[in-house]
C-alpha cells in the first residue's frame, strides 16, 4: 500500500514538473517575435485577397440590385467571412496549443493533422486555383484600365501591368532581404 502511495506522489510531482515545463515551452513560443518579412507577407496575402479582389467588382455588381439589397447580401457575407475566421482562428490556437515544438500552423498543415493527407492536397490545389483565379481577374482588370488610360493595344495592357508591378514587388522583396521564399502551400 505504501508503494501505490508514494508512486502516486511521485506522479504528481513529476506532472508538477510536467505542467511548468509546458509553461517555459509555451511562453518561449508566444515570446517569439515574427521576422519582419513574416508581417508583411501575411499582411499582403490577407489584404490583397481579402481586399483588392472585392473593391475590383463591389461597384459594377452592387449597381443592379440597388444600396438596400447590395448592402444586405455585403453584411451577410461579411458576418459569414468573420465566423469562418474566428472558428480558423480557434483551431489553429488548439492545434497550437496541443503541439507546443511545431511553428508551422498554416491552413493546409492544420487541414492534414486534421483531416489527413488527402483533404490538405485538396485544399492546396483549390488555394493554388484560387490565387490563379484572383491573379488572372488582377491582370485582366488592370491590362484593361492601362489600355483606356494610355490607349496601347488590348493584349499589352496585362502584359505592362504585370512587368511594371512584378518588377517593383520584386525589387522590394530584394530590399528588404528575404532569405527563403515564402511558403504558401506548407
């Protein structure tokens, strides 16, 4: 009986130990500042999706319907995005918090502990089809507004804007110095 008792205590003091470990660990990771390349490659990515696709179309399909209906179907859509963001933002904090030695906490990985391989592949091939389709509607209405704004042929309106654009985006990821591209589909 004495021997059950005192495993039991050594048990605790052990999970004693246990539990402070955890909390150096986690506080070592939440005192971790991101790299400043980190910040704004994330700060780019959500605004330009989130952002600049929308403000392209709110206008010219907002016109139809009228302020009334348009401005009911935008609150609508916003308190769907901001519920599927805050339910993203819970279970990546669990995953975070269940898996304190990864750094990697992206949308695909968390997708694949989840869900498993096959469902992060989908995700990656529709995040891969949908910057596509936000890079192709980007260069179509830009080409578009280069054209009637300094009447160049139609086919060089994409093709202007992406080498003006991509060159300042690339010359000023050269100035701030990021060392390893960024990982889109981790």
């Amino acid at each position: 009986m004495s021997d059950i008792i005192s495993q039991g205590s050594s048990l605790s003091r052990q999970g004693i130990r246990f539990t402070k470990l955890q909390e150096t660990e986690s506080n070592e990771i939440i005192n971790q500042k991101p790299s400043y390349g980190q910040i704004w490659t994330a700060i780019s990515l959500v605004s330009g999706t989130a952002v600049g696709a929308g403000i392209l179309a709110v206008a010219s399909v907002s016109l139809k319907p009228g302020f009334i209906p348009s401005s009911i179907t935008l609150i609508s859509a916003w308190i769907v995005m901001a519920a599927v963001g805050f339910l993203t933002a819970e279970v990546t904090c669990n995953i975070a918090a269940q898996d304190k030695q990864s750094t990697d906490f992206g949308i695909i990985s968390v997708t694949q502990r989840l869900f498993g391989t096959n469902w992060a592949r989908t995700i990656g091939l529709l995040f891969v089809a949908f910057h596509y389709t936000l890079l192709i509607a980007y260069n179509a209405e830009a080409g578009k507004i280069i054209t009637q704004v300094i009447h160049i042929p139609v086919f060089l309106g994409p093709i202007l804007f992406t080498v003006v654009f991509g060159g300042i985006i690339a010359l000023s990821l050269s100035l701030i110095h990021i060392s390893e591209p960024t990982r889109l589909l981790s």
